[in-house]
C-alpha cells in the first residue's frame, strides 16, 4: 500500500484558474485534468490524504462528479474552504456529505504527526504562523505552531513547493497530482531549503 500527499484542488473553482494560473482552459479542464493524474497514479489499495480546500462551488455536484471517482482511500485533513472544517459554524452538517457523496473514508480535523524520513511531520492545511504580532497572519488561530519540525501543508497554492521545513503538497506545486511519500521522504532528507513552485504551460482557451 502506498501512501500519497496532496491539497488545494478546488474542484468546480474556476476562478481559481486565474488566481493561481493553471494551465487549463476551463474549470472541465482543469477537473477531468485532476482526476485523471490522481488515477494514474494511485491504485485502488493507497492511502491518500488530501490537506484541505478539496471543492469549491456547488459541494454535492462537485463531490458526486469528480472526488467519487478518485482511486485509493482519501484522508480529508479540511481547510478554510471545505464546509466540514471545524472553523465553519455549520461544519458538523456537512460531514455526511463528503463522506456519502464524495467518497471519503475519514475526515480528520487535528491529525497526529506522522513519522517520515526518521521525522516527526505535522500535517495542517495551513503553513506556520510566521509570528509578526503587528500583522497577525489571517487564520492565525488554526496555523500549527512551529516546534522546530517539518510541516506538510496546503494553503499557499502557488507561492511556494518548500519554505523552509514546510513542504506545500498542494496541486499547484505538483503538476496538479498528488506527491508520493517517497518524494516527501526524499524532500526532507535534502533538509530546509526555499523552493518555488514550477510554472506551467497555459492551454488555449
């Protein structure tokens, strides 16, 4: 059983095409896109955690017409932008949906660290806070506290892959696929470094 990393697909979101420019024409695009790079690579036995921000638009649609098809069994860690997170007053109602409907076998809000590399990793959809108290980062209550660890983290879509001891394992940073624990493992064995994220090619509209 392999284990995948990933986040911040936004399935449905077409403006999030513009925001962060991604190569696809399209929202249909840039789904069907999404879904057909995860198949190609995680089998039916995997394990996949997605940190956060999975659908955004109409959620029974969209997880009905893409997340349902995904390959593996999908670990939702939720983040700003996903109805089942805690920060969201009607987060409880919404639960059942991404469980029926989209496929999800589990939604965990506060993971545990996981050990890779030798490392204990925490996972959060959002990166460390970066501790300015006159400019107090946005969701500063729900950013993990850096303990001197690394991070697995979504959130920042293109503004990096690697910051530091964060490793972003969003789409935009992975050619819109998950990343494999093997690459994670690889990553953190290379220790700290600022890495950015690849550009892509635009499709024509």
């Amino acid at each position: 059983m392999g284990r995948w990393w990933t986040s911040d697909h936004h399935f449905g979101h077409a403006n999030i095409i513009k925001y962060c420019n991604r190569p696809f024409a399209s929202a249909d695009e840039m789904n069907k896109a999404m879904v057909d790079r995860w198949n190609d690579l995680v089998a039916d036995g995997d394990e996949v955690w997605i940190v956060g921000d999975l659908v955004l638009g109409q959620l029974t649609v969209n997880l009905s017409a893409h997340v349902w098809w995904l390959k593996g069994r999908q670990i939702l860690v939720p983040g700003n932008h996903d109805s089942c997170w805690q920060g969201h007053n009607k987060a409880k109602r919404q639960i059942t949906c991404y469980l029926d409907l989209g496929g999800i076998s589990r939604i965990v809000d506060d993971p545990a660290p996981v050990v890779i590399a030798g490392q204990k990793v925490q996972i959060s959809h959002f990166p460390y806070d970066p501790g300015e108290p006159d400019r107090p980062a946005k969701f500063a209550q729900w950013r993990p506290k850096d303990v001197g660890g690394w991070l697995l983290c979504g959130h920042t879509h293109n503004n990096w892959r690697q910051n530091g001891r964060q490793i972003n394992v969003g789409v935009d940073a992975w050619n819109f696929a998950p990343v494999s624990d093997d690459t994670i493992c690889e990553t953190i064995k290379s220790g700290p470094a600022r890495i950015p994220c690849p550009t892509y090619t635009p499709t024509a509209a």
